[in-house]
C-alpha cells in the first residue's frame, strides 16, 4: 500500500503541474518504455524508459529515463519532466542494476510511492530485447504496464490504480485509496 503522504504529495503536484514549455524535440524517446503513468486531467503520459546497449544492457548508472510523451500536442512530442515534477514522477536514488538467468533487472522506486518497488528486466525474445516491469499487485508479483491517477480539483487524488497482467496471463489491477 501507498503511504497517504504520497497520495497527498502526487495530487499537489499534479493538479498544479504545468506544461513544460521548453521543448525535448530533436531528443528521441527511448523505445523500451516499461510502463507509463496517466492522469485524469488530459490525455499526456509519463513513460518510464529503459536505456539500452546492442546487447540488452542497461546503460549507466541510472538507465531508467523519465520523460512526457504530450500527446495533447502531438504523437511524437515528447518532454523531460520539471524540477516541480521530479517529488512525484521521478525516480530515487539508486537504481541498482543486476544481472539475471534470463538477461538484466533494474529496481527503481517512484519519489511518491517509495514502498512500492518495480523490477524492470531486460531478455531477449526471438531476436529483439524485451523490456518489462514487475510489481506486487494484490498479493502477487505481475507485470505493470500502466499506473493511472484519478484527481479532483482542488488537489486532491480521489485514486491510483495500477494496471497489469496476473502471473496467470489475465489482467489484474489494485485500486489505491488514500
């Protein structure tokens, strides 16, 4: 369960977040995003993107980037996250990085939700390297692939709902109130 300081803190922040006006244009996306965050208010998304080698290899000391894909803009413009963004959207320190039987993991912890880690693992399937996240979601580890926050104005975050798959392949998804 999220701490309810960090429910409090994810609605300050989100419902008084401005779009950021300065541009990432000309900076790519990664294409291994592992899950990605929505809100309520509009339909931008927060990715969380795995930097990878050739050989499916995190890379550097944080490879977990987090950027906005502004889809209120358009399909391709895509934006780093602001100083103000960074208590809620972002990642703690460390990521620590470590190698498994089947190719890499990251641990990462969202600044709102700290005790709450994801797993983000690397392998290669048929040639091409996967990326996913991993959580506990009602009692069992799954794979994230989506975290949505319902707020209300003023600042207040009515839910957060993490959205994934079951270890037995059907969608799961835990509804967090504070």
């Amino acid at each position: 369960m999220f701490p309810e300081s960090g429910l409090r803190h994810l609605a300050a922040v989100a419902l008084t977040t401005v779009a950021p006006l300065a541009s990432a244009a000309g900076t790519p996306p990664p294409s291994q995003s592992a899950f990605f965050l929505t809100r309520s208010e509009n339909r931008n998304q927060v990715h969380y993107a795995l930097r990878l080698d050739e050989a499916c290899r995190p890379v550097g000391t944080r490879p977990v980037q987090v950027y906005w894909r502004m889809l209120e803009r358009g399909a391709s413009e895509v934006e780093e996250l602001l100083g103000v963004e960074q208590p809620v959207y972002g990642l703690e320190d460390p990521q620590p990085v470590d190698a498994t039987a089947e190719g890499w993991r990251v641990r990462v912890r969202l600044r709102a939700f700290p005790s709450r880690p994801i797993d983000i693992t690397t392998a290669r399937v048929d040639g091409e390297c996967r990326v996913q996240a991993w959580t506990k979601l009602d009692n069992s580890v799954c794979r994230l692939e989506h975290v949505f926050v319902k707020t209300s104005w003023p600042f207040s975050v009515d839910f957060v709902r993490l959205e994934g798959v079951g270890p037995d392949g059907q969608p799961v998804h835990e509804l967090i109130r504070e």
